[in-house]
C-alpha cells in the first residue's frame, strides 16, 4: 500500500546493526505527496515530532513558529490566526479573502481562517514547507504550507495518556486508544481537554468585574478514525474530528498615542486614561468595562481512499467541515468616557470632551463582535507512481466549494450625536467561492546522484460576495450605510517550478529551484462603503529563486540545512485601517502593493554527540520590504510606503535547545531540556509606524522529565516563559495609525506532567 504507508510513516530510526546508536533518527516526510526523508527533499522544510511537540508543552500554532525559521504567527483573536512565512502573509479577515499559507490535517484544505488554529494533539508530526508551493498546494500557498498529520490506527495496539496542571488553573488531560477491533479494520480514538483560569485581572474600580479573572480557557477536542483494508492493494480512511473552545476576555493593552489630539495627556489619548485608571503597571490588568469572549464549534469528515493500481496508487480525499465563531472584544481595554461627545457639535464644541481630563474615561472606546458560519466541501484526485524508479510523477485534480456568512458590529458608547446615543453599526457579509485545479510534477534521475524537478498546476476561481452596512444608532464613524450590493469576479492561473538537486557527497545535498506561487483576488471584507465592498482586489504572484543544502555528516551525529532565497513579488495585497483624505470617516480597505522583495538565509541544525547529549536550533535572516507601493492618501500620510518593510518580517529570528538524558543502570532515564527563542522588531502597519511594533523579545522555557524503566510513565516538571517576558504578539492601531493597542504572551507558566504510553 504506497499511499497508505505514506500516510502512516513516523519519524524513525534508519540504522543497521552496527550503527552508533547516538546517530540521528531518519526524519521521513509527504511534503511532495510521497513518503520521503527528510534530507533528500530539495526544499526548505521544517518537520516536528508528536514526541517533540508534547515534550515541549506545544499546543498551537505559536508553538511550532517559535521553532520553525521565517514562520511568525500572530493572532487578532482565537479564530482570526495571521500566519506569515518569510514575510508574507494575510491580514484581510473577510469572507472572500485568501490565505497566503495552506492549512491541512492529513491532506484535508482547512480554508477558513477561523478554523485553521486548533489544540494540537495526537500528531504524528508537524511539515512546514517555506517558499510558493504553487504546484501540488495550489492557491494560497504562496507564502507555504503548514501541514499536520496525525497518529493512524495500526493493528498495533496503542494506549495514551496525559494529565497536566499548573499555575493559573492549569488542567489539561488527554488521551488517545488505537489497534485492532476486527480483521482488517482498525480504529483510533483520541481526545483532548484544556482548561484555566486566566492570567488577567481586571482593575477597574467601581466596575462589577473588578478583581475578576478573565482570559479562561476552556477547549474539548475529538478526533475518531477508522481505516479499513481488505486486501493489500486497498485501504479506506474516515475520520470524524469536532472541537468546542469557550474562551475569556483577552486584555488590549494601550501600547502608543500620536498626535495631532491623541498624545495629549487627556481623554482622547489612551496610554494617558491607562495610567490615569491605574492600569498601565502590567499588560496582564484590564481596565475594560465590557467583558469579551470567544467561542467556537467545529466539526469536520474527511474520506481517504487508497488503490494500489499495477503502475501508480489512485488516491481519493474528500472532506467536509463547518465551524460557528462567535467572539467578542473590548477593542480598547479601558473604560468608556463618563462624558458623552456630541461630534455634530450641535452641543456645543466637541473639543471640550475630546480633550478633557484622562480620569474621565477614553473617549475613542469600541467594542468588535463577529459572528462566521463557514462551510466548505473539498474533493482531490491522485495518481502517484512508485517510489525509487528513474522517473516518478504524480498527477492531480482538485475542486473545492465554500461558504461563509459573517457580521461584524462596532459599537461606540461615548461618541454619537446630541440625541447622546451610542454609536453603532454593523456589517453583514457572504461569500460563495468555487475553485478547481489540476496539476502534474515528475522527476527525472539520469544519474544516480542528480535529479531534475519539474511541475504545473492550472488554477480556477470565482467569488461571489454580497455586504450590507447598516447604522443602528448613532453616527456612521466606520460604516456608511448601504443597502445590499452583489459582486464577483473570477481568476485563473498557472504556476510552476524547476528544481535540480545533486548529491555532492554521501549525506550532502544541494539544490537550486524556481517556483512560482498564487493567491487569489477578493473583496473587502467589513466594507465602510458599497464602492469598496464590491471592488475587487487582484490577485497576488511570486516568483522565488532558492539555493540550499542539505547536509547529515560524522557518521549522522550532526545535520544541517541551509537555505538562501530571493522572492520577486507582484500585487501584494495590503489591508490598512485608516482615514482616506478628504473624508470624514475610518475606513477598512484592502489594495494592492504594485512590487515587493523579499531576499533571506535560514539555518537548522541538529547535533548529537553522544546518545546522553543533544543539542540544535534555527536561524533566519529576512530582509522583505515594498519595492513600489502608493498606496491610497490618508489624512496624515502620503500613501507613497515604497521601500518600507513588510509587515509582520522580523530582520532577524533565532531558536536554540539543548538536551541531557541520563540512563540509570535499571533502565529509568532522567532528562533535562532547556529551549530559546529569539525574535527582532517588526512592524504591523504599511506605514513603518513605531508605535505599531512588535518589539524585540525573548523567550526560555525548560523542563526535566524521569522515565520509568519500562518507558510507560514519565513525570515532567516544566516551565515556560522563565523570564517572566512582558512580550507583544500582537498590535494593532486605530485613527489613522495614532493610537495602537497590543496583545501580551502568557506570563511565566509552570507546572507538571504525567503521561503514561502502552
């Protein structure tokens, strides 16, 4: 069965008999569809380990970026993830927009956003495949792909257990059951629950939530498969998967004020209020009146099939899922104005609230609801050769339909007209997309060490999308009313890549390609005006030139890979939340970048000396900036953002670990593991702004774990964030980029695990 033991390969040992057991474990990976190892893929990939993520205490995405070079993830909220590989990634959050990196679990596209970050267990391992991907992922994979394969049931019986608590109200449990249950059918269940009880304290005297704690967590997560096979040439895959996150109010921390009107010390300028309500010691107190939360139910089928055909194995995956998002943030973290600001200046000049004492309350105070009901239905067809032959090839076909109804509200309590009531509007959005592709790659070895790449993918889709605004009270401050208005438009395109590896010496490899990536066109999503909701964005293309290296040397102690890169990029989709000149209103708008380059060097090392010792880590070097972009004026820029860098590229981020395994004479082994991470400034808005950074951080986290003799039990005693690093992971800024507001990571967390494994 080729495309089932694809499937099912693990990172495992490669070794004869007389091998040095300290040598490194053979790392097999299906980046090309295809089970291969790791070192013998010419591309630049990042492969993690189940063992590795549970090891470390990762549980999400931000966990695996901070061990994957040119991988940053950010997050507006629980379920508008903003993943970025060497710089490129996506902002716009609307229903017709497109990713820049493809999310899959087991080959199954999870197209919606609000879908694409999940409790990460009972993985096999996690790819990460950097660069355009535009042959076998398709659309929206020009920044990468991000791929997470998950345990397969074998007849092999499995049991797994874990238990983890910690400070903060830390419990977590899961578990996992896997074998045999008749002859030829085999099945999995596994499960996982988080819970605790947040990290932020809410001081707002006066408030019914002061002393509250917010940002709880509370996350269930299922995942059932069955696999069937018959006979040896057949296998049949169905696996159910459902997660339920309800979660508490995050804390937007007032991390910068400009002027003109917002650096005045006075209400209108929110790092004044944060200290003149006492919030400003720590981004973990909240002064927010209004108390969010962020709910989510997902459900997802997926269907594999797989027939081992005389010349290839025929490979079948369809899938459906669905997600309900329900979230809703204090987008300011502070209290609203005791003192209503008639804007209309029907009562008066504004300026005399505007610019009233900080002890009042901050004026500029808005509330975010969203509501996302997305759907999509999935279907790719395979023929893939044999492995190992001169010439292999693998062709492809690819259909897929979503769906996605979504509202977002705006409410500002404290600004209005003279009738003095809030602000408030809504926007009402759909999307109906239909895309198909077909593809085809082949590799050619006329000499044993040297190969040649070569691949195409066609590319189709349509969007149709309606949006409405509406005002329910108050003044249109971010939304002009407009009835229902209807658009689509619809792209095609063709992608390709070149690649020639060639072994230098056993166990080094290099190799130079050319690959092309696509990312779809769209619409805005919380349109402010019908004109903007039913123009379209075009369309984004890359081109990416890479050399690297891959390298295993004394005798598989020590790998390292390397790899340089420049991107020439067109039509770079930029979103930006600001006030257009000559207009009296905020607006979200998304445009297009005329050029951008992107040129950088990573590194991944792994080093074992003995079986006791290891150590590695990763680097990279990124240097992404907008080579022509006017973009459209606002009130307090030119829009001219031509030779700033891109957003969300850090020049420079590293990772490091160390690891030390003693083995006691009875079999039982005491571990101590320490990790690093290291990430330079970057920027979040278009205009290079200071205050809208994530500024330079670091990060250390250890654990010691004790594994009984019979390797079953292991006790960890862990902690992460040893430093206690007050560290942004997310900003994001209002009124024409003179106001920011930050998301914090978790403080110094520790606790202890206890896993038991059958």
């Amino acid at each position: 069965m080729a495309a089932g033991a694809v499937q099912a390969q693990v990172a495992t040992p490669s070794r004869g008999p007389d091998q040095d057991v300290s040598a490194l474990d053979e790392i097999i990976v299906t980046a090309n569809r295809r089970a291969e190892a790791l070192q013998d893929v010419p591309a630049a990939i990042t492969a993690i380990s189940g063992e590795t993520l549970t090891r470390d205490n990762i549980s999400g995405l931000e966990g695996v970026a901070d061990r994957t070079p040119g991988l940053t993830f950010a997050a507006f909220a629980a379920g508008q993830p903003e993943i970025a590989i060497r710089g490129v990634g996506t902002k716009e959050d609307g229903p017709a927009a497109s990713d820049s990196t493809v999310v899959s679990v087991d080959g199954v596209y999870i197209a919606a956003r609000s879908a694409q970050v999940f409790d990460l267990f009972d993985l096999e391992r996690v790819e990460v495949l950097r660069g355009p991907q535009g042959t076998l992922y398709g659309k929206n994979s020009i920044g990468g792909s991000i791929n997470f394969v998950t345990l397969k049931p074998t007849d092999d019986f499995r049991l797994r257990t874990r238990v983890k608590v910690g400070n903060y109200g830390r419990l977590d449990a899961a578990g996992l059951i896997s074998g045999e249950i008749a002859d030829t059918l085999f099945g999995k269940l596994a499960a996982s629950y988080r819970s605790s009880d947040g990290y932020i304290r809410n001081v707002l005297v006066g408030s019914p939530h002061f002393g509250a704690r917010w940002g709880e967590t509370e996350s269930l997560s299922l995942r059932g498969t069955l696999r069937w096979q018959p006979t040896d040439r057949f296998e049949a895959i169905l696996t159910l998967d459902g997660a339920h996150d309800d979660n508490g109010a995050t804390n937007r921390e007032p991390v910068g004020s400009a002027g003109p009107l917002h650096n005045c010390g006075c209400a209108s300028d929110p790092v004044a209020v944060n200290v003149a309500f006492g919030g400003a010691g720590s981004p973990f107190t909240s002064l927010a009146d209004v108390e969010g939360y962020s709910k989510r139910d997902i459900f997802g089928a997926a269907l594999t099939l797989n027939y081992e055909l005389d010349f290839a194995t025929f490979s079948s995956i369809t899938s459906y899922r669905r997600t309900e998002y329900d979230y809703l943030e204090d987008s300011s973290g502070l209290p609203r104005s005791a003192v209503f600001t008639d804007l209309t200046g029907a009562s008066g000049s504004p300026n005399a609230v505007l610019l009233s004492p900080a002890t009042n309350g901050f004026t500029f105070k808005i509330t975010d609801a969203v509501q996302e009901q997305p759907r999509q239905l999935t279907q790719e067809l395979r023929l893939t050769s044999p492995s190992g032959d001169v010439f292999d090839w693998i062709l492809g076909a690819f259909i897929s339909h979503e769906e996605n109804a979504r509202t977002e509200g705006f409410n500002f309590p404290s600004l209005g007209r003279a009738d003095r009531l809030p602000s408030v509007s809504s926007s009402y959005q759909t999307n109906d997309g239909l895309a198909y592709a077909a593809y085809a790659q082949a590799s050619w070895s006329p000499l044993e060490r040297l190969k040649f790449t070569g691949g195409a993918r066609y590319s189709s889709e349509r969007k149709e999308i309606t949006s409405e605004a509406r005002i329910v009270s108050g003044l249109p401050l971010l939304l002009q009313a407009y009835p229902a208005v209807a658009a689509e438009d619809s792209w095609e395109n063709v992608t390709w890549k070149l690649v020639a590896d060639y072994e230098v010496a056993p166990g080094i490899m290099t190799y130079a390609s050319v690959a092309t990536g696509f990312k779809s066109g769209g619409f805005t999503g919380t349109a402010s005006t019908a004109l903007v909701a039913s123009t379209p964005f075009e369309p984004e293309q890359a081109t990416n030139y890479e050399i690297g290296a891959k390298t295993e040397l004394f005798d598989r102690h020590v790998r390292l890979n390397v790899s340089a890169f420049y991107t020439d990029y067109k039509d770079l989709q930029v979103t930006r939340f600001f006030q257009p000149a000559g207009t009296t209103f905020g607006q979200f708008i998304t445009e297009n970048a005329g050029a951008a380059e992107i040129k950088g060097v990573e590194l991944e090392a792994t080093i074992r000396p003995t079986t006791a010792f290891e150590f590695g880590g990763t680097a990279s070097m990124l240097d992404a900036r907008y080579t022509e972009f006017t973009g459209t004026p606002s009130q307090v820029v030119t829009g001219d953002f031509t030779g700033n860098r891109l957003r969300q590229a850090p020049r420079f981020s590293s990772s490091a670990y160390a690891s030390y395994t003693h083995d006691f004479a009875d079999g039982a082994a005491l571990g101590a593991r320490v990790t690093y991470k290291y990430q330079s400034l970057s920027y979040y808005d278009a205009d290079n702004n200071p205050i809208t950074t994530i500024p330079a951080y670091e990060l250390v986290d250890g654990s010691v774990t004790y594994t009984t003799a019979d390797q079953r039990i292991d006790v960890s005693v862990w902690g992460k964030n040893l430093g206690d690093e007050e560290y942004r992971t997310h900003v994001f800024s209002q009124r024409d980029s003179r106001v920011a507001f930050a998301l914090f990571g978790e403080p110094r967390t520790y606790g202890v695990t206890l896993s038991y494994n059958y």
